[in-house]
C-alpha cells in the first residue's frame, strides 16, 4: 500500500491556484503536437498511423469476456465493494421499471423480461471545453479525481503520466513545478490546481450541486479504500512502455466503475495516449448520443481519429491499441 501511496508525495508543499491562475501553455509531443482539446487540432508533422493490415473490428457481445482477458477483469471488478459503486452512476441518479413499449425502440434503455429500465439523472452546468487532468491510472488520488468526474458526467482530456513518459509528466511538471499528480487544469475558468480533495470540491461546486458523493469525502478513508480498490491490478497502468505519439487525441467512451473500460485506460496510460474520454455511467444522457451515434450502447468504445478505426470489445481495443502505437 505504500507504494500505492507514494504517488502523491511532493517535494514541496501542496496549494491550489484557484482564481489567481494565470494562463496555462498548451502541452506538446516531443514529435508532434497533439489538439489540447476537442476542438482545436495541433498542426501536422507528417505523422501517418495506419491500424494493424487487415485488421477489421469486432461485432460487439454483450456481457461476454474473452477467455484470455478474465484475470484481468475479476481483478478489475474488485473496485466495485472497496468503493461501494461510486463512479458506476450519475449525480441525482434514479430508476425506476416500466413496460418495454413505454421507451421506443430509437431509445436506449437496458432491458429484460419484458421490462426496460428507466433512468434519469440531474446534472449541474456543463462546461463549454473538457477539463484537462494529467495523471496515470494506478495512483488512488487519481482516481478518486476520475470517480468525481464521471459522477459529474464531465467529459476530461486525459494527460497520462507513467513513469517515466517522456511527454506528458516532465510537461505536468513544468507547467505546475511538482512532482504530484494528478494536476487539473480548466481552460474554461484558467484554474489549474493540485490535490485531489481540493480538486473534487472544486469540481462539485462549478459543474455538480455543491456535493460530495460519501465515499470521496472521508479524506484518508477515502483514500485507502481508492488504492484498495486497485490491489487486484497490481500497479498496471504505472509505467511507461514505449511508443509512437499520435497526431490526434484518441477518444474513449467509458465510465471509471467498470472493469471492462479500467483495463483499456490502464493500456491507454502506459502507452501514453492522450484521450478525451467521454463519461457514460448510469444515467449519463451520452448513452444516448452513443446509440444514436452506432446503433447500440456497450462500453468501451474506441474512436481513433488517427485511423478512422471506431470499435467496441475492451480485450479487442488493447489488441488494437498495442499493434498500432507500440513501439515493437
């Protein structure tokens, strides 16, 4: 557990820069210049990605695990009691079971038996571009960042930082000058801030109803029980394995509470990939947007602007991941 820990620790003491923040550069590949948001797309470099030859993506199986991945996944799981499902809803999540006819079939709903499932959430004011967040997967205060910004439903910009990534935590940094992580950076208000208590507070209060959710707000216990939660991965998602930067963000429809996205960030971290990853737990209205987008809802789903490859299946997506921007 103290090597869990130890991700924190910061020469220096810690203080958010809230409404003195001054404007924050733009972070930058060592061979490319990746868009740092959305919308904004960095210049080219003469960087080609092409996916693996002949490489075609799978039809999506619900519920169904490929043999070879199912370590990984039970391990994975083990987050859910540590962290009592927080991450898996929205904020002002609820349900409730009507008859199948009473949701059209251009409507996503879970269903079974006959009964579909109706959810609804509320959500606080959305901001305008994605809040920015460097971090890596296997570090419990970033975690517990992750599991505020999918009950918020917020769209973030992932920075990883693996140890040892050559781009993005030399880039954290400079830009904030400590060794910490995870470093937020909100281009939609110019606040950049550490700590992760500090950091959920601030995001409850500008994107949420001022609230908490119970398991981010016991501080230590809160703590403990985010790096309980990833025991069964064995520090996965730490460390940097060599790569070809990619001219574009990835981008990545999933939520932090499930087992089947956890392994497919934990791939995207240690490759340093850049992602924009928009939330979809319970309750989220992107499920929607997702089914409207391909036809079904099933998380993970991979967009590869580098490619043009868009794919579902978490075991299929690490294959993918690994043959196209690893450094064999």
């Amino acid at each position: 557990m103290a090597a869990v820990l130890s991700s924190r620790a910061a020469p220096l003491p810690c203080s958010p820069v809230l409404s003195s923040a001054k404007p924050i550069p733009k972070p930058t590949l060592r061979h490319s210049v990746v868009r740092c948001t959305a919308q904004e797309a960095g210049p080219s470099t003469g960087t080609s990605m092409t996916p693996p030859p002949e490489f075609k993506p799978p039809e999506p199986k619900r519920f169904s695990v490929r043999p070879d991945k199912l370590l990984d996944i039970i391990g994975a799981s083990l987050a859910l009691p540590f962290q009592l499902g927080t991450g898996a809803f929205v904020l002002g999540y609820s349900v409730s079971f009507v008859s199948q006819d009473a949701i059209p079939s251009t409507q996503y709903a879970m269903g079974f038996a006959g009964i579909k499932l109706k959810e609804t959430s509320k959500l606080g004011p959305r901001p305008e571009k994605p809040i920015e967040i460097y971090e890596f997967e296997s570090c419990p205060f970033c975690r517990k960042v992750r599991e505020m910004t999918t009950v918020l439903d917020l769209d973030v910009l992932f920075y990883p930082c693996p140890k040892n990534g050559p781009n993005f935590r030399p880039k954290a940094i400079q830009m904030g000058g400590k060794r910490q992580f995870p470093y937020m950076v909100d281009p939609n208000t110019g606040v950049a801030m550490y700590e992760s208590d500090d950091i959920i507070r601030y995001l409850a209060n500008k994107y949420g109803d001022g609230t908490v959710p119970p398991m981010l707000s016991l501080g230590l216990l809160t703590t403990l029980t985010a790096g309980f939660a990833m025991i069964g991965r064995g520090g996965r998602g730490s460390s940097y394995t060599p790569s070809k930067p990619p001219p574009l963000p990835l981008e990545l429809w999933a939520y932090e509470a499930s087992p089947f996205c956890k392994i497919v960030r934990e791939v995207l971290v240690e490759l340093e990939l850049p992602h924009l990853l928009h939330s979809t737990a319970r309750g989220s209205p992107k499920r929607q947007i997702l089914f409207e987008k391909v036809g079904h809802f099933q998380a993970p789903f991979l967009e590869d602007p580098n490619t043009g490859i868009k794919m579902f299946e978490s075991a299929e997506i690490i294959d993918y991941l690994k043959a196209t921007y690893a450094i064999q």
